[in-house]
C-alpha cells in the first residue's frame, strides 16, 4: 500500500509549514533552517516520515498513544458516533449517551482509597482546561465550605500542569512563567522530589522523600494553613523529566494535607490509564486525592478528551451545595470523543494492558533499563512501569553534569532521531514513555537503538 501523505513533497509541505503553522514550543527560526520533520503515518509502536524513514516511537507520540497506532476499532467507534450524533452540548439540562457512559465507566475503574470514592467526572478536552477546572473548583469547594480565604494553589517547581494560564501557572517551568506575567496570584511551589539531584551526601532515598515533603508542612505554615486551597502533583512528573519520587513521598504528602484539611489534586495526565501499570496511579502512590486530572492515554490520543476525576468530598459538596458551577467549555462531554474514549478503555480491558504493564512488560523494561547504568554516560536509569528516564552525566562517581551549553541531551536525541527511535529529552534527561502495546522484543529493540545512541553520543 502507498500511502497517500508519502506521495506528497516533503520540500512543498515544510514550505507551507514555514508560511502558515506556528507551532506550539517550537523556535521557528531554527525550524526555518531545517525544516520540520513531517510525519505521515504510523502503526503499532512505529512512525514513518514523509521520506519514509520508520521511527520507533519511544514517547506514544505525546506520552498518549497508550493503545498504540492503527486501532481501527476507536476509528469505528468515531465513525459511528459521527454518523449518530456528532456533537451535542451538555449544558442546560442536556446530556448524552456517550459521556454519560464514560462517567459511569471512570467512576468504576476508579479505586476508592480511604474514605475517598470517585463517583463523578468533569469532562474538557485536554490536560491543561482540566487543570484550569481544578483551580476553579477547589476555590468554588472552599467558597462554598464558607472558607472563601482559603485561595493558594501549592504546587513543583518542574512539575508541567498544561500551557493556559492557570496550567502553566500551575506547572513549576521557568522558562513558560517569564513569558506570560506568570504564576497567576495565589498560585506557588515547592521544590520536586528528586533524590538524585537534591539529596545529601548519604541520604537514602526513604530519609529524603520525607524531608522532601515536608517542604510542603515548611510553605503551608509560611503562608498560613487557613489560605491554601490545594496541592497539586503528578505523581511521577514526567515532562519535568521523568521524576520518580521515592515510596516515603506521598504518604508523607497525604499526611500533612489532611493534617492542614488541604485538598489534594493528583495530576494524572500521563500517569493514568496504564502508564504506569494502573488504572489510575494514585493507588499505587498511597495517595487519597480529592481531585484528579487526566486526559492523554483515555483516548490513546486518537481524539482530544480531558476531565477531572471528582471525588466524593468535593462533589458532594459542589451538588449539594453549589447551585449553578459558572465553568464549562463547548465541548464537555463531548460525544464523539466520548465514544472512542470507551471503545479505548474496551480495547485495553479485552487486551489486558494495564495488567501486562504491572506484570509482565514494565518490569521488563526496568531490568533493560537498569543495565543502561553500565554506561560511562548515564548517572541514573530509572523507571516506572512503562515511562523511564536516564540522566547523561560527565562523571558518574563524582555526579558531575555537562555544561548546558554543550546540550549534550539534545546531541543524543539528534542521534536517536537518526536511529529510528523517538526519545526525547530535557535538558541532559533522556525520557521515553512507549506505547502499552510494547512486547518484549520490541523493548529489546528499543534498548539496542537506545544503546546505539549513547554510544553515537560519547
Ligand atoms: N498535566 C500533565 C501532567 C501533562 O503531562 C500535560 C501534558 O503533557 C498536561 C497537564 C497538559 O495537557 P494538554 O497538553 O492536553 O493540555
């Protein structure tokens, strides 16, 4: 078969690229002098280029593509619900099946933990609204518990909520807050949990994910406990370059904010749906969130969907209490992308991939990865279930990192792109989240290409 995008001229499409598309987090003249890479179409865990070059997609596209590429099943369930119903509100009294379904299906796949169930979702289209919504409903929550004072959102420095206003305000990127006058008021961080980076000379890793908490008890009581509406974390941070944070972290997390009635917002953008072999992984964490946020890998990607995991504490509170909630967008609920979200769920249930991530695959991926730190490159090489990161250091006895300048992440990515693997990096971090579809010769051939590279990159 000939693929009709592969027809097209390369040259012709990054002309227009050039002349019409901004692209999002792109330096448009470095993209100018090299033109952008256009892709045209893939299957499973593989990408091809308009010149045809196969790449193995290391990072699910957007760390989204849980289910992998080519599902004609979630193309069907779109197609169908188009010809049925392509769109309708759910404002004013309206709904549909689709969303309604959904709900029911996220609510059951959602663990109770503790006294904390998830009976109810909000739906967006994407991660970034979805955290716009927490901020929204946390300070809707604490307005109608008649604490209207309580408005501070704590979050990471590194952590990535989204790129609007508040997501970006949220999220701890430097480089997105001087662009914007941001962080919007009212909104603040901490530092992020990473052992390998900040711990002291012989601090083991449960010593500092407890003192790493506890910078939280050190803010909260710095501002003043009857002000702080959330905390919000992903449970690994993952844009922020695949931050596993050590077991002692959430729990110790989960103690202080229900010490101070704080809620708690578990960004699980990346983290749900699989990523990191559960359905959602504040279970695996230890965490009792009272919000949590997904979008992502609910509909591998095939269409944009996000919303907010609405826990009983609030809900009930908000229904019972709150009259009309004055926030919504367009396309809440929206029916097409609803119907692919559960024929995406369907199609990971029947095929058991969260369980094969957890048993099977990811554990098998943490053995490669963990024969990566032979490597005279890599200081750390860490994973869990199926994102993984490794740092590329100068010196990995004395933990000593490359000049920035010499931007010896991006020399490595260079090479993967060479290679025919799609790995990404952040700063002197290599990261790679692949499709949950991954076998175990294909880990096989992604560590060979990702071996390749470090090599390429000594
Ligand atoms: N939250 C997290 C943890 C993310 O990783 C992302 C995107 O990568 C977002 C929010 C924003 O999602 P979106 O790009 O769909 O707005």
């Amino acid at each position: 078969l000939v693929r009709r995008a592969e027809q097209q001229d390369t040259k012709a499409i990054q002309a227009l690229d050039s002349a019409h598309y901004i692209h999002p987090f792109t330096d448009h003249g470095d993209l100018a002098t090299r033109g952008a890479r256009v892709m045209t179409h893939a299957d499973n865990i593989y990408v091809w280029d308009s010149e045809g070059k196969k790449v193995l997609d290391g990072m699910s596209g957007l760390w989204c593509v849980n289910a992998g590429y080519g599902r004609k099943e979630l193309a069907d369930a779109a197609y169908q619900q188009m010809m049925t119903l392509p769109f309708y509100n759910s404002f004013f009294q309206t709904t549909n099946v689709p969303a309604v379904q959904l709900a029911a299906k996220l609510a059951a796949l959602a663990p109770k933990v503790g006294d904390r169930s998830f009976n109810h979702v909000f739906f967006s289209s994407s991660g970034s609204e979805s955290n716009d919504t927490n901020v929204r409903m946390a300070r809707r929550y604490w307005d109608l518990m008649g604490q209207p004072q309580r408005k501070v959102i704590i979050s990471r420095h590194n952590a990535y909520h989204g790129s609007t206003m508040a997501g970006a305000s949220l999220g701890g990127m430097s480089g997105m807050h001087a662009q914007g006058d941001l962080p919007i008021p009212n909104i603040t961080h901490i530092e992020q949990p990473h052992h390998w980076e900040n711990a002291r000379a012989g601090e083991t890793p449960a010593e500092f994910g407890v003192r790493a908490a506890r910078w939280l008890e050190e803010k909260i009581l710095a501002i003043g406990p009857d002000k702080v509406a959330a905390f919000i974390g992903e449970p690994v941070q993952g844009a922020g370059g695949v931050i596993i944070p050590p077991e002692t972290y959430w729990p110790e997390i989960q103690r202080i904010v229900d010490k101070y009635g704080i809620l708690l917002i578990a960004d699980e953008v990346i983290c749900a749906f699989g990523r990191l072999g559960h359905w959602f992984a504040y279970e695996k964490f230890g965490m009792k969130p009272d919000l949590v946020t997904f979008a992502k890998g609910v509909t591998s990607g095939y269409i944009p969907l996000g919303g907010v995991m609405v826990g009983n504490r609030v809900a009930e509170v908000l229904i019972e209490k709150g009259g009309e909630f004055n926030h919504g967008y367009t396309y809440s609920g929206h029916p097409v992308a609803c119907a692919v979200a559960l024929a995406n769920l369907e199609l990971m249930e029947r095929e058991g991939l969260v369980d094969r991530v957890k048993n099977d695959t990811g554990p098998y991926l943490a053995q490669r990865f963990a024969e990566l730190k032979d490597h005279p490159l890599v200081g750390e090489a860490e994973t869990c279930g199926f994102v993984a990161g490794l740092v590329l250091v100068k010196d990995k006895v004395k933990r000593t990192m490359f000049d920035p300048d010499l931007a010896v992440g991006m020399i490595c990515r260079g090479h993967c792109f060479r290679n025919g693997l799609i790995m990404r990096a952040v700063g002197d971090r290599m990261i790679i989240a692949p499709p949950l579809v991954m076998t175990r010769a294909q880990i096989d051939e992604m560590m060979g290409l990702i071996r390749l590279c470090l090599d390429a990159t000594l």
